[in-house]
C-alpha cells in the first residue's frame, strides 16, 4: 500500500508542478507515492460546465457549488475509499508537523482546493471535509496550500528521504526548533565555525545542539515550548 494523493481543482494544469520535480518527483516516478488530479469542471453544469455561482445574501465574488464539487468528490473518492479528506481554508486548523506525519502513515489524502471566495458550506458538512489551513494568510486558491501539505508529506513516506535518520533531528520534530548548521568552508568572510563542531566530541556536539535548539525555540518560537507534541 502506497501514499495515494488525489487533489480537485478548477486549476489542473498547476499540477504536478513543483512536485514533480526533486525529491517529492523522484519519488513519484519510482512509484513510492501515486498522484492523480481532478478537474472539477468535468462535474460543471450546462453548456459553460459551471462550477461557481454567486453568494446566497450577496456580497462579493462568487461561491463553488456544492453539488458540483460533491460529484467530483464521489467521482475521486467512493464511500470506501479510506483516504482522509481535506479542504484547504484559511479558516481551517493550522497544519503542523503532527498531522503530516499522521498523514503520511496512512493511505494518502484526498484535497479540494478552493478558488474565488471559497466552497457553499453544505459540502463541507456533507462531505466530513477536513479544513486545514497553512498559515494566516490568504492565497488566490488551494492549489499551492495543497502542493505545501503533499509535500511536507512525501519527504516522510519511507524510502523516499536518502537518509531516514535527518528527519527526526528536524524543527518541530521534538516541539523545538532546529540548531544552526555549518559547512565547508571553515573560515567565510572572518567568521569561523562554532569550535564544538570541530572537537570530533560527539556528546559535546549533542549536547551543544540541543542547547541552540533550546535557546533558538525561546528566542523566536515560546509559544511551542509549552506546547505537546
Ligand atoms: N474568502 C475566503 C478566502 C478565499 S481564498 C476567506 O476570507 O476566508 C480562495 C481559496 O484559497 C480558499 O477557498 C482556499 O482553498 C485557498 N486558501 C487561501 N488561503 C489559504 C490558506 N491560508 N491556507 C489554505 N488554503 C488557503
């Protein structure tokens, strides 16, 4: 069983886009993880295949329909199709590091992606849509929000990271952020590298790490000190 990703969308030829290049590409073309995208005006009504209609109690720009959108989700995803399903929203819970790797060890997802002034209500309730957010912020639509969560979730589907271990080490991995990384060369512009790193003492490093991590998290970030995992 491998990660099966199916995105709706009035915008199709956005995708595979960036996911089809780099590690989330690769990983695609060996078949670690399956991806298909749905057109949803192919679900459209009338000779136009209209897919949005302006707001019930007015207001500005327009609204996609429920019933299209719900037949393009039958369409995707039939009644036993285990695949969690998710609707990007800036109103939705923020997406963290533990729902992606939720996700991840699971069978795939299946995303909407909202355009104009978003989706009639009715199909998120009908539906059981997930609303998940990447931040706030607003985008012109889903499609990028969607590229985001498919590919915080590609990097974790085994085998597809060269090295499985450098996930684990990463921000928000232990509820902190990550510590500062150094390179070739050892000496840039007068400013050297930390002198722990160059000990070969692999416990002064550790602990030197966690110590930045720490200290980083309280800077920047206090709010995820408190915060479960
Ligand atoms: N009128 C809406 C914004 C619509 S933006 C509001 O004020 O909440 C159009 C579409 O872009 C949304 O339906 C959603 O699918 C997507 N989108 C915009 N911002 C997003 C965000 N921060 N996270 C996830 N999806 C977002």
């Amino acid at each position: 069983m491998s990660f099966h990703a199916s995105v709706l969308t009035i915008m199709p030829d956005m995708f595979p886009g960036p996911l089809g290049a780099s590690l989330s590409g690769t990983a695609l073309r060996e078949g670690l993880w399956r991806f298909d995208v749905h057109d949803i005006r192919t679900h459209g009504l009338g000779r136009h295949r209209a897919v949005d209609d302006t707001p019930a109690g007015g207001g500005a720009g327009m609204v996609l329909r429920a019933d299209v959108v719900a037949a393009c989700l039958d369409a995707v995803a039939g009644a036993d199709d285990p695949r969690p399903k998710l609707l990007m929203s800036p109103r939705g819970a923020p997406l963290s590091q533990a729902r992606v790797r939720d996700l991840a060890a699971g069978s795939g997802v299946v995303i909407v992606c909202g355009r104009f002034e978003g989706v009639d209500e009715r199909v998120i309730e009908a539906r059981d849509l997930e609303e998940v957010s990447i931040g706030d912020y607003v985008l012109s639509g889903g499609e990028i929000a969607a590229m985001v969560v498919l590919d915080a979730c590609v990097r974790l589907i085994p085998g597809v990271m060269g090295k499985v271990l450098s996930g684990e080490e990463e921000s928000f991995e232990q509820g902190l952020l990550e510590y500062p990384h150094y390179t070739k060369p050892r000496d840039f512009e007068g400013r050297s590298i930390p002198e722990v790193l160059l000990s070969g003492n692999h416990q002064r490093i550790k602990d030197w790490r966690m110590e930045q991590s720490r200290a980083l998290t309280r800077l920047r970030r206090p709010d995820l000190l408190g915060q479960k995992k």
